[in-house]
C-alpha cells in the first residue's frame, strides 16, 4: 500500500542532510533529471538517488507515495520547463505552434525523461495549466467545444508522440545513432532507379530531411487542418 506523503508543512521542520542540503521535491525531481540524463531509467532507484542527495532513501518517501510518483512529478516538471516564458498573443496559430515546440524542445533536452513519461498523465499542476492553456486558446480563437476537444487531442497526443520518437533516437548510444543517420547516405543514397525509383528520385532530400525531426512539418499540417475547420464554421 503507498505510503502517505508527508504535508509540506512538517518537511519544513526536517533538518538538513549530513553535507547541509535542504531537501525539496523540486531539488529531487531536478536531480532524479540528472540522473537520468547520467545513467538512463535503470540507474534511478531510490537507492541511488538517497546516495546523490545525501540521504536516507527512505526521506523520498515523505515527498513522494513510491517512484511511481515521482515519476510523475518528473513529467510535469518537463511541462512546466515548456511553460516558462509562453504567453498567449491572441494569435490562436502562433500560439499553438509556439507552444507545441516548446513542449517538444523541454522533453528533447531530456531524452531518458521523456521516455519515461511522454506516455503518462501527471493531473499536477503543470499539465493541468498546459491543458487549460491549449483549450482556451482552441476556446477563443471560436471553434465549438467538440472540434475544441478534437483539435486538443490531436495537438497534445501529436507533441508527446513525436517527443517520444525523437527522444528515443536521442537516447541511443552515438554509434547506434551515428549508424542510424548514415544509412539514409550509404543505403538509400545508392539503389537503383530500376529498382526503386521513388526511392532514387527523392534520395537527395530523404538524406537531408530524415535527419530532422518531423514534428514541425507535422505541426503545421495539423494547425492547416485546424485553420480550414474554423473557415468553415465561420462560413
């Protein structure tokens, strides 16, 4: 059975680790990202993470109910990172598009983060902000509330999907990648017209293309589909 996470006001009174750190869920999300970013999802266990923080593991667990949890918590740090700075301009496209790249850029810079959690739901306080964010932009920009929650969808599931494909490409050893990318130039580069044409003709720019992310050309589709949906409800 989890174990009941400890109200904030009693983890103020804790004292200090051994080395004087204070802990705080933000510092053990920042360094379970740490972590993560070090040695991969295998390498964070509770253990491990008392060790870097310089406590017992068993303190997490006044701030988290198990790692689970704190898994979580590490998501919705992610979407709090795409948060900062982003305002809504009244400009229903240049605001889904900034903020769909900001979503995408936050889990990037965290690949192993990303893998653990672009497939959860948090409910905390980040994600619900992203959400309400996304909807009222949809909201007042004049689509009625299904195509609100249509469009909502496709845009939230599109930018974790693509964060998870692009972050699981990042988090391969560099020689896998590094092999990865050169197929496009050893491979594809070189079959024959006579054998796959399509293949021949587009090779060029399927050497320079497939090396970028998608994701905004996806972005831009979804948002073109979105823009002719609402010219229609407007007449």
């Amino acid at each position: 059975m989890p174990k009941p996470v400890v109200p904030e006001e009693k983890r103020r009174r804790r004292r200090p680790t051994k080395s004087g750190t204070v802990l705080s869920e933000e510092l053990i999300v920042e360094t379970a990202l740490r972590m993560l970013r070090e040695h991969g999802s295998a390498g964070l266990t509770a253990r491990r993470l008392g060790l870097a923080l310089d406590a017992d593991p068993s303190t997490l667990y006044r701030y988290f109910r198990g790692m689970d949890d704190l898994t979580l918590a590490i998501g919705d740090a992610l979407i709090g990172q795409a948060l900062q700075g982003w305002r809504s301009t009244g400009e229903w496209r240049a605001d889904l598009r900034s903020f769909g790249l900001r979503i995408h850029a936050a889990y990037l810079a965290h690949p192993q983060a990303a893998l653990l959690t672009t497939n959860r739901v948090t409910g905390r306080a980040h994600e619900l902000a992203a959400d309400e964010a996304v909807l009222d932009v949809l909201r007042r920009a004049g689509f009625p509330l299904p195509d609100t929650v249509r469009i909502y969808h496709a845009f939230i599931d599109q930018t974790l999907a693509f964060a998870a494909l692009d972050a699981a490409s990042l988090a391969l050893p560099s020689d896998s990648l590094h092999a990865d990318e050169d197929m496009w130039r050893s491979t594809y580069a070189h079959l024959p017209a006579t054998t796959h044409p399509r293949i021949a003709e587009a090779a060029p720019l399927l050497a320079t293309r497939m090396l970028t992310s998608a994701y905004p050309t996806a972005l831009e589709m979804l948002l073109d589909s979105a823009a002719a949906r609402l010219e229609g409800i407007r007449g």
